[in-house]
C-alpha cells in the first residue's frame, strides 16, 4: 500500500498532470498497479513462479536501496537543505549510520544467496560481484561526505578572503 502510495505521488511529480484529481488518481494508480497486476493474473495458478517472482522483486529492491537510503541520510544531515531545526544531532546521525550498515550487510547476503542459488559461479566470480556491490556501496556512502568536506573548505577559503579584504578595505580607509 504505501508503495503504490509512494509510486503515486512520484508519477505526479514527474508527469506534471494538470487534469482533475480523480483522474490523475485513476491514472497513476493504473500505472504503478497495472504491472504487479498482470504479474499475479500469469502466476495465478502457479504458486511456484508466483514465488520466484515475489524473490527476485525483493532482491531488487534490496539492490536498490543504498540508492534511495544514502541520499535520504545525506539530505536529512544536511543544515543547508533541511534548516538548523530539522537536522539530526550526532548521535541520531550515528545510529542512523549503523543502522544503515546493518541493513545494507543483510540486503547483501540476500542478494549474494539469491545469487549464488540461480547462478553456477566460480569463487573468483563471487569474488569479483561482492568487491564490485561493496565498492558502490562504499561509493555512494563517501561521496556526500567528500562533497561535504570539499564544500566546507571552500566556504572556509571564502570566508577568509572575505575577512582579508575587509581588513585590507578598512586599513585603505585608516590612510585615507
């Protein structure tokens, strides 16, 4: 339920529908139902595909959620972004961190289970899927914190040269 809520809401935003709400409603409800729809009317008399599907739809999102749970942690730390009241202190911050790591240890031994179960590889070739999962995870984990960093050092520099000109600008008015 919430999915297709989300789904929703989603579509509008991007379809930018200017018609009337039941109809906006009835559309992107059709759109975000219609394909799980046309899933269970295949699989309905075959529980064991309907199953396999169900697997594979969990697998992908497990996949997919650094994707969507990264930026959500990065925007929500951000004081630019949400303003000083709404930002999470440290310790909120840090507990939402290892809870994201955890969730993503558990995302990934499903995803490496499933894997390992539909495909025959060799050690080296799980050896190569699990380093090339980590790097992304690890990548989308940094890059918010180096862009962070990078932008605090510049705002750093900024300001000092600010502070320089004033100073040089309020000993030009001293001579003067």
């Amino acid at each position: 339920m919430t999915g297709t809520y989300a789904g929703q809401f989603v579509m509008e935003g991007f379809l930018d529908l200017r018609i009337a709400a039941w109809k906006r409603v009835a559309i992107t409800r059709t759109m975000a139902l219609g394909p799980a729809l046309v899933v269970a009317l295949l699989t309905e008399y075959d529980g064991f595909h309907s199953d396999i599907v169900s697997e594979m739809i969990n697998v992908m999102q497990s996949v997919q959620l650094p994707f969507a749970l990264v930026p959500l942690l990065t925007f929500t730390t951000n004081k630019r972004i949400m303003g000083q009241p709404f930002v999470y202190n440290r310790w909120v911050v840090l507990a939402l961190v290892v809870g994201t790591l955890a969730l993503f240890g558990v995302n990934y031994a499903l995803v490496f289970r499933t894997l390992q179960q539909s495909f025959d590889l060799s050690s080296k070739g799980w050896t190569v899927v699990a380093t090339f999962y980590c790097a992304l995870v690890l990548y989308l984990m940094a890059f918010p914190f180096v862009s962070w960093y990078k932008s605090q050092r510049e705002n750093e520099v900024s300001l000092a040269n600010l502070q320089q000109q004033e100073a040089h600008t309020a000993s030009e008015r001293m001579l003067a």
